[in-house]
C-alpha cells in the first residue's frame, strides 16, 4: 500500500521491545541513497496485539515490515509462508503481494552473503562446520548451509534434543552432539559459527579455545553487541578469516528493502560505518557507568 496523500511508501520493524532495532537507520539510509520517497518506523506491539496488528498491515499504511522477537513463530501462521520460511520455522519478513500477506525468512541468506563478503570462497572444499547453538538463530544458519552444499554440518548444544529436532528438520548432512563434543571437533572443523547469545554484552562469555582449529578455517559470530566479541577476537588473534554479526544483520536486510521499494540495494562500508558509530554511541553510556560504580 502506498500513502494516497502523500505517494509515500512505507514499511516497519514490529517487535516487543522494538526500541533497540538498528533496522530504522538501515533501511532509512537506502531510502535517502536510492532517492525512494518512503519512510521506515518502530512498532512496539505486545504478542497479545499482533495477530491483528499483522491483520490490519495495509491499513496501518505499510507495505510490509520485519518481524523480530518474541514474533518470528507467530508470523509464520498470520501469512503465506514461502519454502524458506517453512522450513526454518520463523519469518521475519513480511510483504504485502495485492491482498495477500506473505511471509519469508532472510536471516539465512543474510548469513551466506556475509560470509561471502567478509570470506571470500569460505565453502570452497569445506567438508565440515560446526554450529554452536541450536535456536532459531541456528535453524537459519544450518538451512543456509544446507543450502549452500555443506555436507557435514555438526550442531552443538547443552540439550541434546533440541540439535537433534534440526537434524531431522535439514535432513542427514545435520549431526548433532552435545555441547562437550563440540571442541574435539574442533582438528576437522573448517567453519565455526557461533549462534547463541553467549559474548553478548550482558551475557555469560563464550569459553571456548580455537588453538585446535586449521590455518584456513573461517569463525562466525551472529552477535553484533560488541563488534568484536571475545570469539572474533581469538580467532584474529590466530590470524584466522571472520565474519561478524553486524554483517549479518546487514546483509539480511536487504530483500526485504527490495521487496517493499522495488530497489536491491548494497551493502557499503558507508551504511557500515554508519551503524557502527550507532552501536558504539548506544554503548558508551554502559561503559561510562560501569566505570562510575567501580
């Protein structure tokens, strides 16, 4: 739907909280580079309001939006999800096609397309990764990975049944094991991607060497809270390739910007360096703080 007054098109994060999404100053960058006359906005909608905030999209006068927690599952039953979605078990994105309201998942493309920007030829004769964590965050990385060819993708976590649901859910290249498994792996692994929250500012660290890893192998981190977690670190340290969360976060942006606006746009070291300067402006206030108690 576009704005009968104003020709404007618009589109939104739905979330709750929904104050701390970096996708506004995203999405809004490309509006202003792409010369598009649209807008992108904040919605904080509680689980109990959404089924009929998502109902009434169009006459909110959006043309879609993002869908970010605790409403990634919920999403998937209000819309028509596509194979992608399906398949993960969440959408985050949602756009209106004429009445219909249809719903994908970008995160996993988001993924593949940092690792091909930060890693160039990442999966060129990788046989093994080996994902951390088995949330939504790693259905859509393992999907991803499937996708992509992986054929051995080992998923790692504290409660060995929620690995095994991905295994049956991405079929045989999934093997799960229990999180103490994971660093004996770690001589074959050519790709660790870390999906859980740990290392994220406010969260417990994620204790875990990378001495055993190979020369080549590639280290991914989902968090983007601090830039540089203490996982990315280690693996600079070892003169290992990175890719970080908020190239993720970035680079999944992008088709829902193409479908709500009609343009792809690119990912640049401008809008980067843009976000950037924003996650650290958000965090200072933290820093300053915690120096004052102590």
């Amino acid at each position: 739907m576009t704005d009968s007054v104003s020709g404007m098109r618009a589109a939104c994060v739905i979330g709750w909280p929904a104050a701390h999404s970096r996708s506004p100053l995203i999405h809004r960058h490309w509006l202003s580079v792409y010369g598009i006359a649209g807008d992108y906005r904040v919605e904080a909608v509680p689980p109990e309001e959404f089924a009929a905030f998502v109902k009434d999209l169009a006459g909110r006068g959006y043309v879609g939006a993002n869908v970010t927690l605790p409403h990634k599952e919920a999403a998937l039953t209000l819309a028509i999800p596509d194979e992608r979605a399906k398949k993960i078990g969440a959408a985050n994105t949602l756009w209106l096609d004429g009445t219909k309201l249809r719903a994908t998942n970008t995160d996993a493309e988001g993924f593949i397309a940092n690792l091909d920007a930060a890693a160039p030829k990442w999966d060129r004769g990788l046989e093994t990764a080996l994902v951390l964590g088995a949330g939504g965050s790693a259905r859509a990385v393992v999907y991803g990975l499937v996708d992509r060819g992986v054929p051995r993708i080992y998923v790692a976590n504290r409660t060995l049944a929620r690995a095994e649901d991905l295994g049956r859910r991405f079929g045989a290249a999934v093997r799960p094991i229990h999180w103490d498994e994971a660093r004996g792996l770690f001589g074959a692994t050519q790709l660790l991607v870390n999906t859980t929250t740990l290392g994220m500012v406010g969260q417990p660290a994620l204790e875990i060497g990378l001495g055993r890893l190979p020369a080549n192998a590639v280290v991914a981190d989902l968090v983007y809270a601090p830039l540089e977690t203490a996982l990315l670190a280690a693996a600079r340290e070892r003169g290992l390739r990175r890719a970080d969360g908020l190239g993720m976060l970035l680079h999944q942006a992008v088709r829902g910007f193409a479908l709500w606006f009609g343009v792809t746009p690119e990912v640049t070291p401008e809008l980067r360096e843009l976000v950037e300067a924003d996650l650290v402006a958000a965090a200072t206030p933290a820093v300053k703080a915690a120096g004052g108690a102590a």
